[in-house]
C-alpha cells in the first residue's frame, strides 16, 4: 500500500561548509531567505520565490547521529545527513496526512527509514516527520505533517522578515518538475518503486513517447531516454501542490538515463562528477520567460547558449515566428521553443488562457552548473498548453 501523499513541500540541498549556494539563490535567483536556523554542525537556510521553496543545508561539521539517547532535537531537521562527497540536491519532501502510517506501510514494502517518525513543535503549533531513502542514487523524502501548524515554515526556524522581497517575477513560480539522472535500464525500476511506495503513475510526454520505450532523443552523437511520472491525477488520494493560482499544475518527476553507444551526454556527465544517480535539475515555471531571462542573466545568471544554426535554421525560425516570437530575441537569451501539434481538436486550459492544440508550445532555458562540480542546474519553463520537458 502506498503512502498518501498531498503535495510537494520543498526541495532540499546539503552543500559543504562556505559554498556559494545560498548568495547565488538570493542574489542571482532573487530567491527569498525567509527562514533560518543554527546548530553546532549545521546552518539551515529556508529561500522561497513564488510557491518554489528551497531548504539549504549547510554542514559545518559531522553531524551527530539522528538520535543521541536524549530527548534533544537532531543537529539536522527535517532530513538525513547525506553521506555524499560533492554538493548535491537531494530531498524533496511530500506533506502527508499521516506520517506514522505511512512510515509503518513504507517499512512494509521493504523501505529504508532514515529518520522514525518525530514530532517538533514550537508556539506555532506542531508537525510530524520521518525520512525515507529513495531508490534513486542519494535521494531521500522527507514526510512530513504539518496540518497542526500555523508558521511561515517549520518548527525550529526563526522567521526571517525582509526589507526588499523580491517580487520581480515571483508570482506563477513553481516547480514545474523535477529530473533524476539514473544509470542505464534503471528506469522500469525506478517506475515501479514509486508507484509502488507513493501511487505516482506514468503518463506520455508527447505522441513520440513510448510505453515501453519512454520518450527517446537522438541526435549529435548522443540519445537520452525521458520517462516521465506525477502523482495526483490518477492517484486515489487527492493530491495538490502549493498553489499561487488555483489552476497551477502539480509537480512532475522525469527520469533521464543515457542510451548505449551513442557518445557521453548530460546524463553520463552528471553520474560521474555526482559519483552516482540523483537531481540532476529543478525546472521552475515562470509566466514570462523573456522577462525572467533578463533579470537573472543581469543578476550574473549564466545560461548555456544553444548554437546559432538553431535559430537560423529555416523550419525552425518558421516554428518560432508561427507561436509568435522573434527568432533573434529568443537566441539573445538562448531560449529554445518546441511546439506540439497533435490532438488539433482539443482546447487546453492553461492559466487565464484557452490554448488550442495547434498554438501548445513550450519555451525553456537552462542555467549552466550552479556547484563547482559539473552536476545539478536549474531550468526555466514556460508552457503555452504542452506537456513535454
């Protein structure tokens, strides 16, 4: 039986003492710092645009064991510490009705429990938790009930209040998904785990998906394979994620593994300076990605450009003019456009706007490496009524 899950809460880093994260989401990202708390090992730092949170966890020092006998809290909250070599996202935690149940039913199904169920409270109210490995490389869930909570994050955190809230395109930020690089014919596993432990389910990218294939890109001298999974419109348990319009879309996790014999790509590059699978990047949704690009690329953001022939291709520039947009401005900022055109008679709703299938298109833009190791990066995404990645 699989835990009921009720949304995403937020995505968590563990990143070595002095890196650069924190003033990168803040300054490049125009992230928030809302939240904070210190311990002897470990700096805490909660950041927030639009309904996007992300928890940094900064060691100092070895963290103690999760339980030392007493009743004292953990030196870490809310997580494990990761037993990793390099930066790394590595958490996204799921609110959940009941974190024993749940807890008691993943250890049924054979699930390594990082951190048993533990209730934290402060004069805000209270909230449960427990920790659980993914079968994914290094990444864990934190599970967490905090439906007896009236805080702006969590119990332990000291609300940070500030002056100049970056509000430059924060509204209609959120994670739109969340991609796992995963070795070579490990997806059906990791399919069937999360399906099994949380009730996610596989849906098609686009009409070039395969159920039994996933969704295969060739080309360059490398081929990637994209399956993709979310967890609320086929579930049995109602499923929403923090919303900023009440139309906004969930969540989705995509798994990328690289095909044999078809040169090293992104996949392969990440699995090895990651040492092993795990978040490869978090795509955040923006309702303007021109004006988004713009800002962070003058905050010092860097994007990886696409190379000039894809814009001056001719069927290309033609696709880009036909939704609308000057070829020459989207490779100003390196934004690339793809366009779905199946299912022409169908009207989808997305946001204030009816999209009629012909029009669906979505434009993306990917940051180059946010570590000094060439791993985890960020995307922006803005979607005209499709459903690829």
């Amino acid at each position: 039986m699989a835990a009921s899950v009720r949304r995403l809460n937020h995505v968590a880093f563990q990143i070595a003492r002095g890196d650069r994260l924190p003033s990168t989401l803040t300054d490049r990202f125009k992230f928030d710092l809302f939240a904070s708390r210190m311990t002897d090992s470990v700096r805490q730092l909660a950041f927030r645009k639009g309904a996007a949170v992300f928890l940094v966890n900064e060691l100092q020092r070895a963290v103690p064991p999760v339980s030392d006998g007493t009743e004292n809290l953990p030196d870490l909250l809310y997580d494990a510490p990761v037993p990793h070599a390099v930066n790394t996202a590595c958490n996204a935690c799921f609110e959940v009705d009941n974190v024993e149940g749940s807890c008691k039913r993943l250890q049924e199904n054979g699930c390594h429990v990082l951190v048993p169920p533990l209730e934290v409270e402060d004069q805000r109210g209270k909230v449960v938790y427990c920790v659980v490995k993914s079968i994914v490389g290094n990444v864990r869930h934190t599970l967490l009930d905090r439906t007896r909570y009236t805080g702006d994050f969590l119990p332990g955190f000291q609300s940070i209040s500030s002056e100049e809230t970056k509000k430059e395109d924060s509204a209609g930020t959120f994670f739109d998904h969340i991609t796992y690089a995963s070795p070579r014919k490990s997806t059906g596993q990791v399919l069937r785990w999360y399906e099994k432990n949380f009730d996610f389910k596989r849906f098609l990218i686009n009409r070039h998906d395969s159920a039994d294939d996933g969704f295969v890109i060739n080309g360059d001298g490398m081929g990637l394979r994209l399956t993709a999974m979310q967890y609320w419109q086929c579930s049995k348990v109602s499923l929403t994620l923090p919303s900023v319009e009440k139309d906004e879309p969930d969540c989705k996790f995509v798994v990328a593994e690289s095909l044999p014999e078809q040169g090293k790509n992104q996949v392969d590059t990440f699995l090895e300076h990651h040492q092993g699978a795990g978040i490869q990047h978090i795509a955040l949704y923006t309702n303007d990605i021109l004006c988004t690009s713009r800002i962070l690329m003058e905050s010092g953001v860097q994007f990886v450009s696409p190379p000039p022939t894809y814009y001056s291709q001719f069927e290309k520039a033609q696709e880009i003019q036909t939704a609308g947009y000057d070829p020459h401005l989207l490779s100003k900022f390196g934004i690339l456009l793809d366009t779905e055109e199946e299912h022409a008679k169908n009207v989808f709703h997305v946001g204030s706007q009816n999209v009629k299938d012909t029009q669906r298109h979505l434009l993306q833009i990917f940051t180059k490496p946010i570590f000094p190791e060439n791993t985890f990066f960020l995307e922006l995404i803005q979607r005209r009524g499709a459903s690829g990645f």
